[in-house]
C-alpha cells in the first residue's frame, strides 16, 4: 500500500520564521542524573519552517518509555508505517543536513539540531509528531530546542542509562577529510574547519562536553551559508526557507546579518553541534574522544556506520564517569 501524504504548506523565499516563544530564561532545567535515562516531564508543541522544504509544520515532543530511544512519527502519513526511529542505520541522505527513513521510505530531514538538542540535555527517549517531512529550523541552532525540552522539564525513568564506550580508535578518512572516535572517560570533542573566507578562515574548537558546556558554548551557534550559492540550492529544491531570521549568511566576506555573529568562531562551533546531533543517532551518549578535520555530515554518518560495523571496537557501559567542564 503507498503512503499518503497531508496537504502541503509552503513559505515564500527566504519566509519568516514560527517559532513559539515560552517566556523563559536559558538554562533553567535542573541537571539530571548521569545514571539513569530521561524523558520529557510532559508533552510540549510549537510550529516552525523547514530550511530546505520551506513547509510550514507542527511538531510535538512526548514522553516515551525506558529504552525506546528517539523516534519521529510523521501524522501526515497514511497507509504505512509512519514511524522512523532516529538511529544511524536509518539515515538515507547527508547532503546540507541528515536525513532519516525508514522501510516505506517515510523521512525526516534535518533532525541533526534537535538531536544535538536531545543529547545535550540528556534526552534519551521521546517520541517526536511532525506534521511534515522536514524538522524546523528554528533560528538556525538548537537553543529554540533546549528552550522548548526546558520549558517541558525531564523526569527520571526506572532504567540504567547506557552509554557507548569506544575500545579502540575508529577512523574514517576521504582525501584531506578525516572523522575518529578514540577511547576516553569523558566526551570529548574536537573539529577544525577551513573556509576560504576571510569571514571564516581556519578555525578549531577542543573541549569536553557536559550539559553546562553544551548550553553555553555550542546550542545557541547557527548554520550557515553564502550568499552566491542561494541560486544553485534553490534550483535544486533546496534552502526555499532559508533566511537571516535562521542562517547566518556569508556574502563578500563579511556577515550579512545585522546582529553579526554570537561567537567569534560560531562557525566551527555548529559543525561541532551538528557532529553532536549526528553522532547520537548511535543511541545513547558517548565516552570518546570524537575528532573531525574539514567534516560534515556524511562523514559522521560514516563513522557512526563505522561503530556498528566492528562491534569489537565497543561497548555498552552504566558505568557514569566524572564529567569535567569544557577547556
């Protein structure tokens, strides 16, 4: 039986952004517990836009049973499984964000912010309803997801969280491109990027990311693009909701957006974020030290396909280290 699908909205041309504003400060949730999985206190919904679809959806985030993981329920979808678990194993596409599917080839594209989002805050299982086949972009970053998942609050769930101990170094190289887990106690992460852009340049971020680290220094830094390539994307059916409301646009090396930038390398610090979102669909959070030169996501993907093919090179651990704050 074929999939059906509900009525499409689309936005204009770089169209305005939906994003439903809770009124609250940043960084409020209490820290959860390292040891035991979490979910959302209660369901909690907002609207947005899809960056490349330029489709208006809806989306609500719910609470879902210990070890479930996360996955996303397409409710425009009829006549087949509407269901796409969020795992590596599923992503289908990595071209300008990751996208998922599943055997009725159901998707969801750009989901990598959101499960930056999940993982970040200690997120490990949700059921996530979109009304559409794209997640929203919201402002470009995940702080609009750690905002909503704040307003909402977590709740502790009677399970071990398990966390994915690397054993030994995997290593994922194309040309001067290169993505590597090795072991360590700790997440860790390190990303160097070139541009040639005197707005970018060569940048590097090195830390250890905890949930204070992941607020501060990497959920609020936006994607971004120039200016020159909006034509050849467009043709190509993709950034039709793109704007300075949730990209950070590049033209004649300068920043075209009024506000500038939130951080002098905002730049490598998405491609970190976005590392983070991919590499969760691992399923659960990592103790390795994660390092990617001049990356993106279909080398993440490779790596995480990487992990699964050498299940010698890992290990499922409970065992909660000491999580120190990023350098």
């Amino acid at each position: 039986m074929s999939c059906r699908h509900g009525p499409t909205t689309v936005v204009g041309p770089w169209g305005a952004l939906a994003v439903v504003t809770f009124g609250m400060s940043f960084g409020v949730a209490a820290r959860v517990s390292s040891e035991l999985q979490h979910t959302l206190r209660a369901p909690v919904s907002f609207g947005g836009v899809g960056i490349h679809t330029g489709r208006s959806v809806n989306v609500t985030i719910a609470p879902s049973k210990p070890n479930t993981g996360i996955v996303f329920h397409r409710t425009d979808v009829v006549g087949c499984d509407p269901r796409v678990p969020a795992q590596a194993s599923h992503v289908c596409e990595t071209r300008l964000g990751t996208v998922i599917a599943n055997a009725d080839d159901v998707r969801i594209s750009t989901i990598e912010h959101l499960m930056a989002a999940f993982c970040g805050l200690g997120v490990d299982n949700a059921l996530v309803s979109i009304d559409g086949p794209e997640t929203p972009i919201m402002d470009g970053s995940s702080l609009p997801f750690v905002e909503i998942i704040d307003n909402t609050g977590l709740v502790a769930q009677r399970a071990a969280r398990q966390r994915l101990e690397i054993l030994r170094p995997i290593v994922v190289r194309d040309g001067d491109k290169e993505v590597s887990l090795t072991p360590a106690e700790r997440f860790e992460l390190a990303f160097e990027i070139h541009f040639d852009s005197a707005v970018i340049g060569g940048q590097r971020v090195d830390m250890v990311v905890d949930e204070a680290a992941f607020r501060r220094d990497l959920a609020p830094c936006r994607t971004f693009g120039f200016a020159h390539e909006v034509d050849a994307l467009r043709a190509a059916g993709l950034a039709r909701g793109g704007s300075m409301e949730n990209v950070v646009v590049i033209a004649d090396d300068r920043v075209l957006n009024p506000e500038g930038l939130r951080r002098h390398d905002e730049f490598v610090r998405h491609k970190a974020l976005d590392a983070i979102g991919d590499l969760y669909l691992l399923g659960g959070p990592l103790l390795a030290r994660y390092e990617a030169r001049f990356a993106g996501h279909t080398l993440n993907n490779a790596l995480a396909r990487a992990v699964l093919d050498q299940p010698d090179a890992w290990r499922y651990s409970t065992q909660a280290r000491p999580i120190a704050r990023a350098v």
